[in-house]
C-alpha cells in the first residue's frame, strides 16, 4: 500500500489523503441515518476532541517544521513562523467577517458574517464547517508539497499522519452539521449530503497548497505556520467555544487534551 502510494507526485498525493479527510466527514454525517438525535454531552466531547487535534498538529506538523526551515533566514529563525502564522489567523478572521455562516450548537440569532438573516440555517451550518475546512486542506497540501523539494524536515510518514489526524478530527464535524439539520425536521438523506458536502473545499484547498510550495520553496516555512495560524483561530473562535456552549466544559476541555495527545503521539512516533 505504501509502495503504491509512493509512485504518485506529492500533488497527487495531497490530492489522494484530502479524499481520505473528506470520506471522513461524510461518514461522521452518515450517522444521521442510524438516529435523528444526538446526544449533546458526545458532540461536545467529540468537537473537543477536533480542537486538541488541531491544536496539536498546528504545531507538531507545521510550526515546528517551519521553525526548523528557516534557520537560516536572515530576518531571524521566528520570523516566517511568526509572520506566517499571524497571517493565518488575519486571514481566516476576514474571512469569518464576510462569508456568512452558523457555529454548530448556535441559533440561527448567532449566525455572522455578510447579510446572514437572508440565508438559511443548512446554508449558514455547511459554512461554517466549510470555513473550517480550507486551513486542515491547505495544511494537508503544504506538508505534501514540501515533499517536492526535498528537504530534510519533510517526510511522507509526516504528511500522512497530518492527513490522518485532520481525518479522525473531520469526523464529529460532519456529524455536527448532520445531526443539527435532522433535528430542524430535514430528511436524512438531505442531511448527510449537507454534512458531507462541507468537506468537499479539503482536496481543493490541499491542491493550491501542495501547487504553492512545490513551485516556490522560499514559501515554504511561511506556508506551514499560516496553516496553523488558521488552525489555531478556527479552534480558539469556534471549536472550543462550540464545545462548551451547553455546559459540558470539563468533558469538553478533557477531551481536547485527549486528542491533543493522541495527535502528538501519532505525529512523533510516525512522523
């Protein structure tokens, strides 16, 4: 299996472990065929779980490679992970002041972004976890175009176990826009394709990632600590907060640092 995979281009094959990240949402949406209700103090554990393994891998799979990349930089070793990861979060905050969209566990009075009122609930939800979508895309992209320059500090093991991480944590996500939309008297077969639909931005974000340094290896360390900086305001404005909206904090913040271990474990022992 790994031979095969290993006869692709890192384009390809970014292309190839977003698919995996995207089946996983969908099957986390899938689950709205087995019940039409969820139980609130699971999702909150599991969207807990999503942000530890966001968190975990911002810095284990791409600010510590950046850092690591940019020992010669003139400006200093910080500068590209500072920068980078600053424009991350810049990005992803005007993002989130334009594009309209819904936070899981939030009414549709939270919604934010341009002219929310006129859309509707399953549009503004399909959002939101769209826009969580792009970074963990981009993220999966970038560490596999660093494959094509050949440096040091990129691995294939590296790559994969970010793609797998970004995977295991897709899964409550697709549940979390699924699950919602059943509960609002959607069909199930409506609901799933929603859920699953928002994963769908991952192969595309990973493309222009994995396109971007393959070709400009200068981009490189900058390119990883802005996916993390994007990670990390998604996780901070809304997977912790989402999480902890309906009194689970301590299962929630628990099962942050479940995931945040089993995402370094995965990435020191595999990556």
């Amino acid at each position: 299996m790994v031979d095969f995979f290993q006869q692709f281009n890192p384009i390809t094959q970014a292309f190839i472990a977003t698919l995996f990240t995207w089946l996983m949402t969908a099957l986390g949406a899938s689950l709205v065929f087995a019940t039409k209700t969820m139980n609130q103090r699971l999702l909150d554990s599991m969207l807990g779980f999503a942000g530890g393994v966001m968190i975990a891998a911002s810095y284990w799979s791409l600010l510590g490679p950046a850092i690591e990349l940019s020992e010669d930089n003139p400006l200093g070793t910080w500068f590209p992970a500072a920068a980078g990861f600053l424009l991350g979060g810049i990005f992803l905050w005007g993002i989130d002041k334009v594009l309209p969209h819904l936070h899981p566990n939030s009414p549709l009075s939270g919604a934010e972004g341009y002219h929310t009122r006129q859309r509707k609930r399953s549009t503004l939800l399909v959002l939101a976890i769209t826009l969580h979508n792009i970074p963990e895309g981009l993220a999966v992209g970038i560490a596999f175009g660093a494959l094509a320059n050949g440096g040091a500090e990129a691995s294939l093991a590296g790559a994969v176990t970010l793609a797998l991480g970004i995977g295991i944590q897709n899964f409550p996500e697709g549940l979390a826009v699924s699950m919602p939309l059943r509960g609002d008297g959607m069909s199930r077969r409506k609901s799933f394709f929603y859920g699953q639909f928002s994963g769908m931005v991952e192969p595309i974000a990973a493309v222009i990632g994995a396109l971007a340094v393959a070709f400009f290896e200068p981009l490189l360390p900058y390119a990883l600590s802005f996916a993390a900086g994007a990670m990390i305001f998604v996780v901070a404005e809304e997977v912790i907060p989402s999480s902890q909206e309906n009194g689970h904090k301590d299962l929630a913040s628990m099962s942050l640092m479940v995931g945040f271990v089993l995402m370094m474990i995965l990435d020191v022992a595999l990556g």
